[in-house]
C-alpha cells in the first residue's frame, strides 16, 4: 500500500510551502520592521487582502500579528516534511535525519513565537527556528557526502550541498527569516520532489507464471 504522497502531490505541497511563506511575509516584516520595511514588501502589505486579515483576526481578539503572522509559518515546514518524505527515505539514514529536522523545524517555529514575550516561560526558544534552519542547512551537506551512491545521483548531491547558500541567499533577498529561508527551501524541495529519486513502498505486484499439479 502507498504511503508517501505521490511525486505530484509532493510538488504541490513543496510548492504551497513557498507560496504560504511568501503570502506571510508582507504583514510579518510590515509588524517587525515598521517604516523601514522594504518598498516592495510594504506595497505588498498595503493590499486589501491583509487588512481584511487583520480586521478578522482583531474580530477574534488577535492582536499581535507578529505571533499569528509569524507562528503560521510552521505550517510551511509541516508540507515540506511531507514533500520530501519519500525523497529523503530513499538517501538512507542520513536523509531520514533530514526529514526529521524538518519535521522539528514546524514545533519550533511555533514554540519560538508563542514565546517571544520576555516574559514568556519559555522565552529561550525565541529564535529557535533560526537554529532549526542552520541544522537543516549543515546536515544536508552531510546527506551530499554521504547518500548511497547508487541512489543519490550527482544532481541531487549538488542541490544538497547548495541548501546553505539558497536559504542564505532566500534570506537575504526576501529581507526576513524563517519566511524568506523557506521560500528558498520550498523551491528547492520541489525539484526534488520533481525529479529526485524516491522510496515509495508500495505492496509487492504477485505475478504468477503458471501451476502444476500431480
């Protein structure tokens, strides 16, 4: 029986990573960078389609847009978890550590901004998910080195071994973390999950070549 998505769905979920990210962003940096969010960003925020968010949310008396706007993002590292399940079983023990992390990165992220009060009693873990990302980043180096090599083809190795510098490069370019890292990491998981080569277990086909009796 099948029980990881299939390869479309698995893009469709990589893809909607992204694309939730990015829908969060706008108000996100609007809340944490005020009048020094970039142009584009704030045009972006600006859109009736946020301000009817923010009415809805204040009619449920949910104020802080930087907890409900930021925490939502957990949600991204959920699909990319499910995305690339099938993807990182087939790299092996270190790949399934991969998908672990992931998996981590989404309680986290909505650990650190449950918790971003000084105040909070868990107030540590305020940032968390930037740690959660950096682990992602290195260990995947790992998995490039490390993957079967009758498995993993040269490609994916290198897209691996570049998940540093597109989360960094993500950042940078969307001005903001986790939101922007993910839009990056989305994009990159849906390659994988387009192309890369997968563990599907799926119930073994019985072929029957014949029967003899005596």
């Amino acid at each position: 029986m099948q029980r990881h998505p299939s390869r479309p769905w698995a893009i469709a979920a990589a893809l909607v990573a992204a694309g939730w990210a990015f829908f969060l962003l706008p108000p996100q940096q609007a809340v944490w960078s005020g009048a020094d969010s970039p142009p584009w960003l704030a045009a972006l925020d600006s859109q009736p389609v946020y301000d009817g968010i923010r009415l809805w949310l204040a009619s449920m008396g949910l104020h802080d847009y930087y907890l409900v706007f930021g925490a939502a993002a957990s949600v991204s590292f959920l699909l990319l978890w499910f995305a690339t399940g099938p993807t990182f079983i087939a790299l092996g023990w270190s790949g399934r550590v991969l998908s672990l992390l992931l998996l981590a990165a989404a309680p986290l992220t909505l650990l650190s901004y449950l918790n971003y009060p000084t105040d909070a009693p868990l107030h540590g873990l305020w940032g968390a998910e930037g740690v959660a990302l950096l682990a992602i980043c290195l260990w995947a180096m790992i998995v490039a080195l490390v993957a079967p090599r009758g498995v993993a083809p040269v490609w994916e190795r290198l897209v691996l071994a570049a998940t540093l510098p597109i989360v960094v490069g993500a950042t940078i370019l969307f001005t903001y973390w986790p939101h922007g890292s993910l839009i990056g990491l989305g994009i990159e998981t849906a390659v994988l999950a387009a192309w890369a080569p997968r563990a599907d277990v799926e119930a073994p086909t019985m072929t029957t070549t014949g029967a003899s009796t005596s």
